[in-house]
C-alpha cells in the first residue's frame, strides 16, 4: 500500500520525536510516496531549526544523513490543481502538493499536521491515524 508522507512526519522520524516509533511502526513495509517539493521543504525545516537555535549544524548533518536513508519515491504532481485545492481549503500550496499527491496516488496520508489532516479529510483522502 501508498502511504503519502508528508514532511512533519519525516522531520519527526529524523529529530527522534517520541511519535518516531509509531511512525516508523506505521510505514514499514509500506511504499511511501511524497511530492518532489519534499527535500526543499526538509532542508527549510533544517534552516530554521539552525536560525532558531533548536539544533546545532552538526545536528542537522546527522539528521540529513538519516533522511537520505528513507526510501521514499517522489513523484510530481499537477501545481494548477494543487492551486486550486489551496484556494478551495485555504492552504498554502506546499500543503496542497500533499493532497494533490494522495488523490493522483491513491493511498493514505500520513501527517502531524492538523490542518492538512483536516483539510485532507475534506478532500475526501484517507488519512492514517497516529494513535
């Protein structure tokens, strides 16, 4: 089965968040999916942990090599379409890349974020459920 991560759960998984073994638990076996903005997006979450001092750079070293290491497949999605449904749910666009990737790869989505679950919910995309 798809499972479409998006990057709250991937930064997660790298930082050793203590949802990081559920996570982990979640996606094993699975083939996980992400939109090919991912990697800017992880490298932003990077930036702004060295900006406000959350993480040392050698901390972000080591949480870069981690991701790396997630076998995800990145696949392109329709940024029109992604416009639109940003629009229609009032997100901003690097959210509705997520939502665009679920219904073009019908899966499930896996988030820690509350409004693109939400927002997912309404789309009419399953969502996993962390608990």
């Amino acid at each position: 089965m798809d499972v479409i991560v998006d990057t709250s759960v991937l930064i997660a998984v790298v930082t050793n968040e203590p949802t990081r073994p559920r996570l982990i638990e979640l996606t094993t076996s699975m083939q996980l999916l992400a939109p090919a903005s991912v990697p800017w997006e992880v490298g932003n979450a990077f930036s702004a942990m060295l900006k406000r001092k959350r993480a040392t750079l050698e901390q972000v070293k080591q949480a870069l090599q981690a991701y790396q290491q997630i076998p995800i497949r990145y696949v392109d999605v329709d940024i029109e379409r992604a416009l639109m449904i940003a629009a229609q749910y009032e997100l901003y666009a690097y959210d509705a890349y997520f939502i665009v990737c679920a219904l073009q790869y019908p899966g499930l989505l896996l988030t820690l974020d509350s409004g693109l679950r939400h927002a997912a919910l309404r789309a009419g995309i399953s969502v996993m459920e962390i608990t």
